[in-house]
C-alpha cells in the first residue's frame, strides 16, 4: 500500500459524504412537505429508537474489523485478513436478526409503555425493524474494505444506500398519504430498509469481483496456523465496544442540550416560546453547519485509522507519525479558514440558508468549533488506528462533563443566553481535542506544527479582509445577500489559496500528492509562477 492512500481514500470518502449530505438536503426539504409538522414528528419518534439500536448492534464493528484486516495484511496474512471477515460476517448476521426481532416486535411495547407517547408511531417503528439485518451485515463488509484502505466500495454504497433510501422514502409516504398520516410516516421509515439492502448488493459486488484477486494472495501465502474464531470475536468485541459507546454518547450528548439549554434560557430570563426558538437556531441551524464543515476531517479520520494501524503492526512507528502529521496538517488547512469565514459571515449565511439573520449569533460561536472538532476527529482516527479505541471515549466523557456544567452555568446568564450554550459546546469540541493531542503526543511523539498553523492562520486572516471587503461592495452595488456571501466566498478562496502558494504554506509536492489532479494542477500553477517546490 502507498503511504497516501489514505488520502486518496479520505478525498473518495470527503466527496461521497457531500454527495450523501446533499440527497438528505432534498429528501428533508420533499418529506417535510409531504408530511408536514406532525407526520415528520411520527417519523421523528421512530429514528431515534433505530439508531440507538444499530449503535448497539453493529455501532464500532466497522472499525474493529478494519483495524485488525489492516494490521493482518500489513503482515502478510491474507488467510488471516479473510477469516476475520467471514467470522464477523456471521456474528454480525446473527446479531442484525435478532435486534431486528427485538425492535419488530418491542414497538407495541414501547407504545404500550409510553416510551413513545404516540401510540401512531407504532407503524413507524416497527417499519425500520429490517433495515437493522440490511445496515448491520452491511458494516461487516464495510470494515473489510476500509482495512484492506479500499474506500470506493463503501463510498458507491454510501451513495447508492441514500439515493435507494430517499427514492422508497417519498415514494412510500406519497403512496399511503391516502390511507393516513401514521401509514405514510411508516413508509418513509421502511425507506431505510431497501437503501440498506442497495448498499449491501453493491459491496457484494466489489467483494465477488475481488475475490479471485483476494483467493490468489491467501494461495500464495506460507501455511501457518489460523487464529481462533473466539480470538478474533474477543478482539472485534474489545475494540468495538469503546466505539460503540462513543456513538450512543453523541445523541446522549445532544439530550443534554435538550434537557439543559430550554430550561436554562428560561431561567435567564427568556419565554418558553423564545427559549424553544433560540434552541432551534443553535442545534438545527449552527450544529449542521460545524458538521457539514467538517465533512473532510471526518473523511480523513475513517481513511486514518487502517493506515495507521497498518502502519504500527509492522511496528513502523516513522510512518505512524508521517500520516498523523500529513492528516493535522490537511485538517488545519481546512478547517482554519473555515472556521474564520464562517466566523465573518455568520449573519448573511443564516439568512442565505435560513431566511432568518437570528441565528448569527450561534453560528459566529460554533464556527470555531470546526477547528476544534476537525483536531479532535482526525486524533480520534489515530488513536483508533493504534487500537486505543478506549481513549476518545474516556476523553468524550471527560469534555461532556465540562459542557454540563458550562452549559448549565453559561446559558443562564442573561448576558450570554444562547451564546452560553454555544461557548460550552465549544468547550466541549476543545477539551475533547486537548486530551486526544495529549495521548497522540504520548504514543505517537506528534504535536502540533505551530509555525505551519501560524502561517495557515495569517493566509485566513487576509483571507477574512478579502471576504468583508468583497461581501459589503457586493451589498452596495446589488443589495442581494446571496449573491454578495457566495462572492465573498469564491473570492475569499481564492485569495486563501494565493497566500497559502506565495508564503509556501502549499508547497508543490502538496499539490502533487492531490489524488488524480495533483500533476497537471502543479504543472498549471507552476506555468503561472504561483508554486514553490
């Protein structure tokens, strides 16, 4: 394996999470019309008992599966590669039927037993009980092919999963609107079901077309013993479980805000009315966008974790470091202007995407949690990747426990309100990323290039003059603010990407190592006298 393919991978990833994003984008906007406020709430009482369901049911297989796969193949043991797969290919298929019995027939129970208030949701739920088979056989798979650093698989199947998912989904609701509201919420849920199966198919497909490439590695392999199956089933289990619990934190964390921020905001002095709308605009408006800007760290951290994994098997401590430092280094060159430009123009993109400018104030605060969270997701990968899986779950904890008490503290200062919130979530996102840089630093000797991340941040700082002085000239010749934000930021990317090429902060070995463009944009830039070697 070439020591970039996990940035080939991580762009391949980058691009299908993008794609991903923008066909739920639609499929919102469509079934928000479709069924409106209440049968969006039906569907809404439902997904949340099916994703805490694949969390313990499949949740962190995928990368324990790709960390011992990649650790087996950097060791030359095919066979050994092959038999976790199909090992953890069973166990998973066993434990997708039983948690799909277990949601199908527990909906009446949790009806019945006023976990769910709306004895109409039963449809719904009991409708995602087969997608739980699809998604948790699926994982295995996915593992499997994030080990071998293989990412186009699960990149098509990502995208074949949500298109397939979206199409059922309008289909069905529009379908059984006729026979009821609580029918068709239960069609747009059975939608996860065929998207899953979709997706499946596809990494079947990858799998059987790889296969005779696969048989001719494991025939040309010295004999030597197999591991045992329990081995391996231990092993997925202890690596598994700390990621599993990390996934069940992240809509544990968002209940706390719940639980917190709305009554806090009263306390300060707010109405529940005003307190309902400013909770809205910080985790349904400023939330989504750190998430979406954060697309390609998440990307990076998924392609991460074999990489360094394979890497630290073959006890290649040199190329563990390499690919941390590359990762943070990309990380940063992304996240920083993001975060400054989202910081710059927090009110025109919450009225361009919002059509309301009340959200600025809590997106200005969250955009420096990109910076943050993009650090803490790119360290989480490599501490994934030595099999410290533990580490980012006890660090999560640890960061929780902060935004609890600042959460709780901040919001009801009636000076901060919301912002109290934001600041805390920000809290959270950076005492989470200090932590995972202090074990990455301990087990891998990587700190933070602070001399690079100066001159990133200088190349963002002129970046931010470019992006007011190009928003407020475009504002006065159109007045039209979608126009003036999407101006300010093509010119303000363009005039981040000059700076970064004059002060070689982009060098042209970087631009090289750009999968599948990198030659002919180095020769372009080079013919214009823009790039350093």
């Amino acid at each position: 394996m070439s020591k970039d393919t996990f940035l080939r991978g991580a762009l391949i990833l980058t691009v299908a999470g993008i794609v991903v994003k923008l066909i739920g984008s639609v499929n919102r906007i469509l079934l928000s019309r479709l069924l409106g406020g209440e049968g969006i709430g039906l569907y809404q009482m439902a997904y949340p008992i099916y994703l805490l369901a694949l969390s313990i049911s499949s949740a962190g297989i995928p990368v324990a599966i790709s960390i011992i796969v990649a650790e087996k193949v950097a060791l030359g043991d095919w066979r050994g590669a092959n038999r976790v797969f199909r090992i953890s290919l069973v166990v998973l298929a066993a434990t997708g039927v039983v948690f799909t019995l277990l949601l199908w027939f527990g909906a009446g129970w949790l009806i019945e037993h006023q976990f769910v208030r709306d004895a109409r949701a039963y449809y719904a739920i009991a409708a995602l009980a087969p997608a739980i088979f699809f998604v948790t056989v699926l994982s295995s798979y996915r593992g499997y092919f994030q080990g071998l650093q293989m990412m186009t698989p699960t990149a098509i199947s990502q995208i074949v999963e949500q298109l397939f998912r979206v199409v059922t989904m309008i289909l069905l609701a529009y379908l059984l609107l006729p026979s009821g509201l609580e029918f068709a919420a239960a069609g747009a849920s059975f939608g996860a079901a065929p998207g899953a199966a979709a997706g499946l198919l596809i990494l079947v497909y990858f799998f059987w077309r790889k296969r005779p490439e696969f048989q001719a590695r494991m025939d040309g392999q010295p004999p030597s013993r197999p591991e045992s199956g329990l081995s391996i089933i231990g092993r997925i289990a202890r690596l598994a479980l700390p990621v599993s619990l990390a996934n069940i934190m992240l809509p544990l964390v968002s209940n706390i805000d719940l639980l917190i921020v709305p009554a806090r905001l009263e306390v300060a002095g707010y109405t529940v009315e005003q307190s309902t709308e400013l909770f809205g605009y910080l985790t349904g408006m400023a939330v989504p966008l750190v998430n979406m800007a954060t697309i390609l760290t998440a990307s990076l951290a998924a392609s991460l974790v074999p990489a360094v994994s394979e890497a630290f098997a073959l006890r290649n401590l040199h190329h563990v470091y390499q690919r941390t430092a590359t990762a943070m280094r990309i990380a940063n060159l992304i996240t920083i202007p993001s975060f400054v430009g989202m910081w710059l123009l927090a009110r025109p993109i919450s009225l361009m995407l919002f059509g309301t400018p009340n959200a600025d104030s809590s997106i200005a605060i969250l955009a420096l949690g990109i910076f943050l969270l993009g650090i803490h997701q790119v360290t989480t990968g490599v501490l994934q990747g030595l099999g410290r899986t533990a580490v980012p779950v006890i660090n999560m904890l640890v960061s929780a426990g902060f935004k609890v008490v600042l959460g709780w503290t901040l919001t009801a200062m009636p000076a901060l309100g919301i912002k109290g919130a934001a600041w805390a979530t920000n809290a959270d996102f950076g005492v989470a990323a200090l932590l995972n840089m202090y074990f990455v630093y301990r087990y891998v000797g990587f700190a933070i290039d602070v001399k690079d991340t100066l001159r990133t941040s200088f190349a963002a700082a002129v970046m931010g003059g470019a992006v007011l002085l190009t928003y407020h000239e475009v504002m006065a010749l159109l007045t039209h603010n979608t126009l003036a934000t999407l101006a300010a930021v093509v010119i303000g990317g363009t005039v981040y990407g000059l700076v970064q090429l004059v002060t070689g902060g982009v060098t042209q070995r970087d631009i090289e190592r750009v999968p599948r463009v990198g030659a002919q944009l180095a020769a372009i830039l080079r013919a214009l006298r823009l790039l350093r070697s």
